[in-house]
C-alpha cells in the first residue's frame, strides 16, 4: 500500500472513534509501520483550568489511539487489535495552548501480538512528553464484520 492509501485507510478508522470526534484526533501522516496524529488544544483536554494544562489522561488517550491504529500501517489487511498493555511515562507537561502530536511505530509484528512504541511532543519532536510501548492482541480479519472492514479500506480487495 502506499502513503496515500494508507493515509485513507487511517483517517477512515480513526473518524469511527467517538473518543476521536470528541478530541478532535487526526491523522496527519502514515507510512510502512509508522503513523503521526494529532490532538488539537482545547478547553476540553484541559486539566488544570488555572494553568491551561492539559490532562494526562488525553494525552494518554492520544498514544493509545496512535498506538492502536499504526498496526492498520503495519497488517497487509485490516484486522481489528484490542489494546492488551499500554505502559506510559511522563516526562513533562504539554504547553497550555498547542496541539499534541504522537509518533507510533509498530516494531514487531507475530501471528498473535503486534509490538509498538509512541511519543508524544508539540512543536520540537525531541522535546517528549511522554512515551508508551505497547501491545496488541491480533484476532484475525476475519473477526471483523466485513461491512466495518469494506468502510475502513474503502471496499478496496486486501
């Protein structure tokens, strides 16, 4: 698949995600087993309404969400993965007033478990906010109801 393919493949999945509607995540990049979303600033992200912090459970909600959905970049068809671990460190507060950007790679792939690292940052990606790794329980495409499937590749035959 290329960029572009993927790029649909992606934004269609992440659109069918309330949580998504509601934060206003989206993709912004996809390639070969890596995916770039973002999370726009908003009063509703906010955690601490006197310093404009934004709560870590977004951001939180964020990598999952990345984490998720890079295996779409990293499967030759789509399947389903619920999410079996995520484990997260902060290493600083976001800043009031900028989106949030998370960077997911999918590192390993087997027959039942997909392997994944994020991070996420605002303007610099050096500067991390916090960084997860992953795990992904893979069940098959064809655990996924085919009409959800056909929605999420465009029809396209896998």
């Amino acid at each position: 698949m290329n960029d572009e393919t993927l790029l649909a493949r992606v934004s269609r999945f992440i659109g069918t995600l309330r949580h998504c509607q509601h934060l206003g995540i989206r993709a912004v990049s996809a390639t070969e087993n890596e995916l770039v979303v973002e999370l726009p600033y908003s009063d509703a992200i906010v955690g601490n309404p006197e310093t404009g912090v934004i709560h870590g459970g977004a951001i939180t909600t964020l990598m999952d969400t990345a984490s998720g959905t890079v295996v779409i970049c990293a499967l030759p068809e789509f399947e389903l993965c619920p999410t079996l671990d995520l484990r997260v460190d902060y290493m600083r507060a976001a800043e009031p007033g900028h989106p949030v950007y998370a960077r997911a790679r999918a590192y390993r792939v087997t027959s039942n478990i997909i392997f994944t690292r994020c991070e996420t940052f605002q303007e610099d990606p050096e500067q991390t906010i916090a960084h997860c790794v992953g795990t992904f329980m893979r069940i098959g495409p064809e655990a996924t109801p085919k009409a959800y499937r056909d929605l999420i590749t465009g029809g396209d035959d896998e």
